[in-house]
C-alpha cells in the first residue's frame, strides 16, 4: 500500500472508515495555496522598512559653529554654538542621535588626520565621530585650506567711491587659479576618508559663497560693484570645484550662494555679515538668517 492509500485514523462516530482515502487532491490544494500565498509573501520581505533614525555628525570650520555671541562658546576652542544650522538640522529632522565636531579655523586634514590646536587645547581628527551606522553628514570646508579672504583683500578700498580694479590684477588671478586647482583633491580625498568611515550616511558637501552681490557696500563690502561682481565669479569657480569633489565621491552638494542672492553682505535681510559685521556675527560668516536658511537647503537636499 502506497502513503497515498494509508487507511485514515478511525472517524468521529467510532466507526473505522471503508476504504483507503485519497490525499492527492488536498495536496495539490495545497500547494497552489502556497504558491498563491507566496507572491503576497516577497514583497513584504524585500520591502522591509528601512531604520528611520537619523544619526547626524557635522564636520568643518567656522560656517558650520554659529555666532560666537555666546560666550560660552569659547570653552571648547571651536566656538560652536546653539544657533548653528547643524543643531538646526538636528532639530528640524528630531535626529536620534547629534554631534558637531565643526571648529573654527578648521582645514581639510582637521577632518581627516591632524589634530587642531585651539586656544582651549588640542582637537583630534573631526573624523573620528564617524560610526559605521552614521545616517546623515554634513560637511563645511575649504575656504580657510585656499585662506579666500586673502585672495579678495586686493579687491578692498580703503574709502567709498574707489575702484581697485582687482578683477584685471594678474597676480589676483593667479593665486586664486592656484588655490583653486589645489582645493579640489583635498576636498575629494577628504569626502573619500568620510565614506570609507561611515558608509551607511548620506553625505552633503555644504557650498560657500553668498556674502558678496553683484555690488559693493563701504565698509560692509568695501568693493567697486565690478570688483564685488568678480569675486561673486570666483565663489561660483569654487562652488564648481566643490560640486566635482561631491560628485565624485557620491555626495550630494548643497547650493548657498544660488539661493542666498538677494541675501548678501549689502543686502537689508543679509544671510551673511561682511567685513564689517553689523552684529555679534563674526566678519564674512552666516547671520542668524543665514544659519536658519542654510539649514533649510540641506534639509530639502535630502534623499
């Protein structure tokens, strides 16, 4: 007799059943009831809900610290403050999880490699804040690696009305060529050392620019409006320069000065002070606007 055939258990009634009893039909019922079933069954393996915790590092210089009107801010010798758009960030995305290792002063290879000396001792590596379940990093860096208020002195004039003609200097020209040629492979090389630690995170490479318009302001921008309008073009090469690094190493780039026009140093509703600040804000860094706006790009750059 076949395990097909194999007489049944006795029936409800205490009788024995007559006869062998047939399971090829439920069997086959079976079975194409599982694989009915299983379809509905993938999706929602393959669909699993991805962790919605946002675990946030912020790396960088001074863009990313805030106004250092809070005094306090100088305990850690990096001056970073609760009005910065990283803590606004934080906030906005109730992140699970927040840490700024910005730092006043900061170049490419504080992220990566050299401790940063600071008038409250030293900071290690802003890299090693970095944990493989990191989500989200947001990165400031660049302009004090090319020291770009340097490049712009030559554009200054020491009273209103005057022209300095830094646009047609060729030594101007030149050493912004330089910086700028130098500034991309540690930008690239410094997002590379960024993925390589934190592989889960997105990655957002924050834009500089904004502080100059297409016109000067004496003493707030002290430039000729030609002069002010070069140094909005080089900001604009440096952006590029930026976007390459980001694109290169699968981060995303964040436009300031795109949507910060109409919002410069000269400007009523200014996202940025200028060399002459108007307020606690340090000279050529975010305003409190600025901080609350620049937050707002990087949120809207998000995945």
């Amino acid at each position: 007799m076949s395990d097909d055939e194999k007489p049944a258990g006795p029936a409800r009634s205490g009788r024995p059943r007559s006869g062998p009893v047939k399971r090829g039909l439920p069997s086959a019922v079976v079975a194409c009831a599982v694989a009915l079933t299983l379809p509905w069954l993938q999706p929602a393996v393959a669909d699993a809900a991805p962790d919605p915790a946002v675990r946030y590092v912020a790396l960088g210089d001074s863009r990313a610290t805030g106004s250092p009107q809070d005094l306090l801010s100088i305990r850690n010798g990096c001056f970073r403050t609760s009005d910065a758009y990283p803590q606004i960030v934080a906030d906005t995305l109730s992140a699970e999880s927040y840490v700024s290792r910005a730092c006043a002063g900061a170049k490419t290879e504080n992220i990566t490699t050299t401790t940063q000396f600071t008038v409250t001792g030293p900071q290690p590596p802003q890299i090693g804040a970095l944990q493989p379940d990191t989500t989200l990093v947001t990165v400031s860096i660049g302009g004090n690696d090319i020291a770009w208020s340097s490049l712009v002195e030559p554009c200054y004039t020491p009273a209103p009305g005057f022209d300095a003609k830094c646009r047609s200097d060729a030594t101007t020209a030149r050493r912004m060529n330089d910086a700028l040629t130098a500034l991309g492979p540690k930008v690239s090389a410094t997002l590379a050392a960024i993925a390589a630690k934190a592989p889960a995170a997105t990655v957002l490479l924050v834009g500089h620019g904004g502080i100059f318009g297409d016109r000067g302001c004496w003493p707030y921008i002290p430039a000729s409006d030609a002069d002010a309008a070069f140094v909005v073009q080089f900001f604009a090469r440096m952006n590029a320069v930026l976007a390459d690094a980001a694109r290169a190493n699968g981060a995303r780039f964040v436009d300031v000065a795109a949507a910060a026009v109409g919002h410069d140093a000269c400007a009523g509703r200014r996202w940025f002070e200028g060399l002459v600040p108007r307020s606690f804000t340090m000279p050529l860094h975010p305003t409190h606007e600025g901080h609350r706006a620049m937050a707002s790009l990087i949120v809207a750059a998000l995945p």
